[in-house]
C-alpha cells in the first residue's frame, strides 16, 4: 500500500448535503453492475417519479403547479416519453457496432440511419398519442399542423454521434417536452447501458426509477470537469473555457450528454461546452435541476428559445453545475457577456 | 429523410478485409445488448483462443514457436489471466459509483482503494500459480525473488482512474505476460461492461471469446482518431500530434484503454497517445497485432522496455492503427525522431 507520506492530499468524494445522503447511499449499496442493471436489480421504468420529499430543495420546486400542467398530465407525458426512449433504444441497439452508411450533413456533422429511424420512431409515437402536439427533431426539424403550439417535444435522437460510431456507449438518447417555452420534461436515455434519467418538474430525478441527486463542491480547484471535445470553443468561447479549465482540479474530455447525466447522479461537478443546440440542451434541463443542479447559459441566465415553424437552431453556450457555489465561479472565471 | 442533394459526401465504414468479413459479420449479426452479453450471448471465457484461419495474416504469426513457449503454456498462462481479470473485476465492481476516498500520489494522478486492493487480487493469483514469475504492478512497482525474470506480469489494475472515478464506464484493466522482454499475453477488461478483449501470440485476438479483426482505411483523411486527453501532449510531441490530428476525418477524445480495444474491433482507425507507461501499453500489443493491427512507437519501433527490479516506469509515446496505411500516414505525419 502507498504510505501516508506518498501521498499530497486526499479528498472524499460524494459528499452529499444531508438532505439526500440517505436516499443516494441506498441507491448505490447494492453491486453496480450493467448486465444485472438492465434486468434485476432496479425497477426498469416507472410511470411518474415519486414527488421530491421535504428535506430536498428542488430549484424547479412548485413550477409546474404555476404554469398550469396538472400532475395527472405530467404522468401521462411520462408515460409517452418513456415509450419514445424504448422505441429509440430499440433502433439505435440494432445498429450499434453494425455495418451502416456515415452520412455528412451540410455542416460536416455525421448523421447514419440509426439517427433517422430512432427520430422517426418516436414521432409516430407522439403523433399517435398527442396529434395537437409540435415537434422539433435534430433530423427533420420542426413538425405540427400550426405555426406554433404550447406544447413542443423536442427531440435528439442520438447526442453523440461520433461516439456512436465509434462503438463508444456514452451517447444518448435527449427528450425533452416543453410547455409554452419552459422544458417540463426531460431524458436522457443510454440504451446499449440500459439507463434512463428522468426529469420531471416538481420532481426529483430518477435514473431507472431511483431518485438521484447532485454531489456538494465547495470550490472550483476540487471540481471534476467534463467537456466533450476541445475543438468545441471557438474565439472567445476558447479562452473563456481556458481561463475555468485552468481553475478546476480535472479536466476531462468525450463524454457527450452522458456527462450532464454522471452529475445529476453526483459523480461529476461541472460540465461545461460551447455551440449546444436546444436538442442537445433543452432535455438537461428538468434532469439537472431536479437533481439539485444549475444549468444556465454562460451569463448565468436561463435558456430562451421560442421553438416554432420559423425557429432556426440556435446555438447555446451550456455550464452546469452539481453546486451552486461551483456554478457561481465558473461563471466568475467564465466572464461571459 | 435527407435528401441527397443534403449529403456531402458517403462513407461506408466497416470495410473489412475479406479474409476477416466473415467472421466479424457473424459476430455482430446478432443485436448487441450489455446486459445480455454478460449473460446470455457470447461465451463468457475460453481458457485458450482459437488459433488463426490460413486466411488472416496477424502480425504476431509463428512468433510464439520462435520464442520456445509452447502452445500448452500459453493455455495455461491465458487461464491463469482470466482469473486474474476476474478478480480484479470483482473488486472493481464493488466500487464503481460508490463513495470512496480519492488519494493523489506524488505525480497527482489519482488512485483509489479500487486500483489498490484490484492489483493485491491479481497479485495473489500469480504468486499462488507462478512463484517464480515477477510482477511489475502500477501501484507497487517490481515483486520477485529475483533481479529479473523470463516472464514478467505486467499490470494496471485501473488504466483511466478518472473515467473510474467520475462514473464513466470506459476504464480498464490491463494485463500483459512478457517472455523475455516481449508481450505474449494481453487482455483489456472492461468489468462493468463485461467484456474482454484477449491477444495472445501467434493467435487471433478475441472479444469475450469470438475472433475480432481491425478495419481497413486506406487514408488518414477517411481515419476516426482517439486520444484520452488534449493535455497529455507536452512541447514538441502537442506539436507533432497536431500534424496528425488536422489531417484525420475525426478526432475524438476520451476512451481511455477502451480506444485501443475499439481499434482492434474495427470501431477506430487510429489511437495515438504520449506518455503512456510500460504497464499502460504492453497489454496492448497482443491485443492489436492479433487483431491485424499495428502499435509502435513515434518512430515506428517496437517498444522496447526491460523489466526488472531496477525498470524506471519510462514513458512512451504509442501510434496504434487497424491499418498499415494509416499507420505510416500518421508516423510521416508525426515526423518523430
């Protein structure tokens, strides 16, 4: 074993507010392990994630009561959600690791048949399901008999592409529901892992039916960081995300939406990237927040995207935090206008 | 759906050599599913892997005969090293996701209980099966009676502690047997996943039991790319592999050991890193070589290390590809001399 001289510091990780640490220590106590994941262990889907508890202070605590959506509904677009990711997960599991055509779109992203087909899927789903509904997909955009609607599913069938490609399981699956503007709902779906996080506001987040939660960090200099690619910062967006990345104690690259996920599950602490489109982002939000999170733009304010027939793709500058201390200071160093 | 005029260009990966087409296609016709593979699907071990087809040249062919280690010894060794992946796996297992203190070693690289208690298991099994083999280990450096030895157990228990730590399965273990200064045994161990990669002289490399082959790319410019991490470049070698990386189709980043077991699949084209230590790559040459692929140095050498009592853990830069083409494209690329 090393001895104590051997070593420059120690630090104990998962330090969860009080409020959670029951809950999260009886999550974890039994073997993780995937292949008994996707089967025994944990409940696979449940229809409505149980109301958060008294103790757990919930940034999106109350909003969905404000905003109009009854409880009963929220269940019923659950309900749907969850059948959308298992039709993803579907398509995507067959073609994971098999022979299939790369395409490059206009923008030189890749896109492949797994990416149309999953989309297609949960489409027919929600028009099946809620016809009034809109639609805006990575793929085919913006879909619905009107120009606009209140509620809009907001739909990436598979954020992470390239990872996908490349036989790497950290991609996923992003459904997100929004109601007049505000996500109400959100997924990210790991499907060759089995994982499913789920946010609903009001509630606290689940992954497979498990409530989570986001982990304490009292400053940047002890903070995991997660961003997908270096190549992702252009310009200023570059040394704006040096001037964080020089501060925090890790940083670590590749990991796509799976990250957002590791810390609304309180494994990371702060994720952070440039260029994010609503698809990829809009879904994090319920997740994030109902794990005890922060997601914001880099000016620390919340994402404003009108999705409609004419919306174009903005892009979003996206910090997420499992602390609102670490959130804070990476805003501070960010020093985004 | 895209129209046609929306594509940029096609590619087809996948192209396998013919000699491999069948064999892999057979592999992956059926759907992959994690939970399954561990379970159900592929066999879980083989105590030895089968010896190569007359139609696929491997790189590390009749090599085996040259060394004087019989086809009967290297069974054995391969069945002692799949306890050995057992066992740390096991322990791994316990700890993935869960609370568990981070220690930084004096170079402040991280290591934990998991990386410590994984290589005392693998340790154990070694000295009880081989007593007068050495170990050299991540954690604790050179075991044996002797000075040196003909066969050297080479091990990492967690190569990518930070992917362990913050909760992203693509760690791995490593393990290589050296006979005389040369690896003839290499397994990567995914313990979450299940699934292990195993390479071993003279034969054909396999993925939890079935014969895997890397992929043809006859062009840097056609090559998916992977390294762990933009920081682990320093000076001249950050230099040299931005010749490389602004020439490739993608650069993708963080997957850890997990790229180079990719690559030997056919999922990557091309894993280059700086920095890497004796017991971070020696597994990886059976692994690759058995696989149809190629590993060197920057020079296109072989590595060369002699492991002994007095072994510093010297550094190495690695070029990994599954085709010879892209290998030399990338080695006249990083211009290393």
């Amino acid at each position: 074993m090393l001895s104590q001289s051997q070593f420059v510091s120690l630090n104990r990780i998962n330090s969860l507010p009080l409020s959670s640490s029951i809950s999260v220590r009886k999550i974890f106590s039994d073997s993780l392990d995937f292949p008994h994941l996707g089967i025994n262990s944990f409940p696979r889907i449940k229809l409505s994630s149980p109301k958060m508890s008294l103790n757990c202070v919930v940034s999106n605590e109350a909003e969905i009561d404000d905003l109009g959506v009854e409880d009963s509904e929220l269940d019923e677009f659950a309900a749907v959600a969850n059948k959308l990711a298992d039709a993803a997960g579907d398509v995507i599991r067959k073609y994971f690791r098999k022979s299939f055509d790369i395409l490059d779109k206009e923008d030189l992203s890749p896109v492949t048949i797994a990416d149309q087909l999953a989309e297609e899927s949960m489409v027919k789903i929600i028009q099946e399901n809620f016809p009034s509904h809109a639609i805006y997909g990575e793929e085919r955009g913006w879909r619905c008999k009107e120009e606009t609607a209140d509620y809009v599913w907001v739909l990436d069938p598979i954020d992470g592409t390239k990872s996908f490609i490349t036989g790497k399981p950290v991609f996923g699956t992003l459904i997100a529901l929004l109601y007049k503007g505000k996500p109400i709902l959100g997924i990210i779906d790991q499907p060759v892992l089995r994982e499913r996080w789920t946010g609903l506001s009001g509630r606290r987040t689940t992954l497979n039916g498990q409530e989570i939660s986001t982990r304490s960090c009292s400053s940047l200099s002890k903070a995991y960081l997660y961003t997908t690619s270096p190549h992702l910062f252009e310009g200023d967006a570059e040394i704006a995300f040096a001037r964080v990345r020089s501060k925090v104690k890790v940083p670590l690259y590749g990991c796509d939406c799976y990250a957002y996920a590791l810390l609304a599950s309180g494994f990371v602490d702060l994720v952070i990237e440039s260029g994010l489109k609503p698809y990829d982002f809009l879904s994090l939000v319920p997740v994030i927040e109902g794990a005890g999170g922060t997601i914001t733009d880099w000016t620390g304010q919340q994402f404003n995207w009108k999705a409609s027939a004419g919306s174009p793709a903005t892009s979003f500058n996206v910090v997420a935090a499992g602390d609102k201390q670490v959130h804070q200071q990476a805003l501070d160093a960010l020093q985004w206008q």
